[in-house]
C-alpha cells in the first residue's frame, strides 16, 4: 500500500510541475501572441489528478489537518477510539465516494465526453479520482485495523 501510494504521490509532483509549465509557458507566449488554446482545460484535469493522486500517501503520511489539539492530551486508548470513530466515518464516505466516481466515469466513458476545446476525454481522469478514492479508503482501513489493535492491547506505540 506504501508503495503505490508513495508512486501515486510522485505522479502528483510531476503533474504539478507540468500544471506549473504550462502555466507559465501561458502567461510568458501571452504577450506577444495568443495564449495557448485550452490551457484552462488542461490546468482544470490537472488539477484533478493532482488532488487525487496525492491524497492517498498524504493520509497514510497523516499530513491532513487534525483536531489533535484536544485529542493529543488523552491516553492512548482514547486517542485510537477517536481515530476510531473518525476513521469508519471517513471510510464509509470515502467508500461511497469511489464507487459513485467509478460510475459517474462509466456514464462518462460511454457518452464519450471530452473537454471543448482539445477533445480530450474526460474519463480517464475520472478514472482515477475513482481508483484514489480506492486508495484512500485502503489507507483509512489500515488505520481503522491499528486503532482497534490499539484500543483492545492499549499499546503505546501510534
């Protein structure tokens, strides 16, 4: 699971370097010619693959923002019911969000939709929001397994 969200994540730096370039490649040809055609269309799906492909190793990396002030001061055991808690709510949402994403992407793929101006399809991108929804909801489960291991052996170790 490390490894592919840890690969997952590095397609997000790459997209973003290519999200970047194409921005300033954009902003720099603007003055003396035309913009480049459908650079809206190309940062918009970028950025939905940025977003989907670095969630899965920012959660396992726990990098999102926590209410830890509060839940910081409690014992072990506590800590890894919240987590708990927190953690089977996530995983159901997220759950429910991959499935419907895969087949909204589906309905996508078989209507043939494609970006206005560059025709790009515009299922394949879904696709993988799908599957990063996927992974983000194996992440959550493997975090939901060690808070229970938590709260039954109340070991120290989080």
């Amino acid at each position: 699971m490390h490894a592919i969200s840890f690969r997952t994540a590095q397609i997000a730096q790459v997209v973003l370097f290519f999200t970047m370039l194409i921005i300033i490649v954009n902003i720099v040809i603007r003055i003396p010619w035309k913009p480049l055609p459908g650079t809206v269309e190309i940062v918009e799906m970028c950025g939905a693959i940025l977003l989907a492909t670095a969630v899965a190793y920012t959660a396992m990396m726990r990098g999102h923002i926590s209410v830890g002030v509060l839940v910081e001061r409690f014992p072990a055991r506590i800590q890894a019911a919240v987590d708990l808690f927190t953690n089977s709510i996530t995983l159901l949402f997220t759950s429910m969000l991959a499935w419907e994403t895969f087949v909204f992407a589906s309905r996508m793929s078989q209507r043939g939709y494609s970006t206005p101006n560059l025709l790009i399809p515009i299922a394949p991108s879904v696709f993988l929001v799908s599957f990063s929804f996927a992974m983000l909801a194996l992440v959550l489960l493997v975090n939901l397994i060690k808070a229970v291991i938590i709260v039954i052996r109340g070991s120290q170790n989080r």
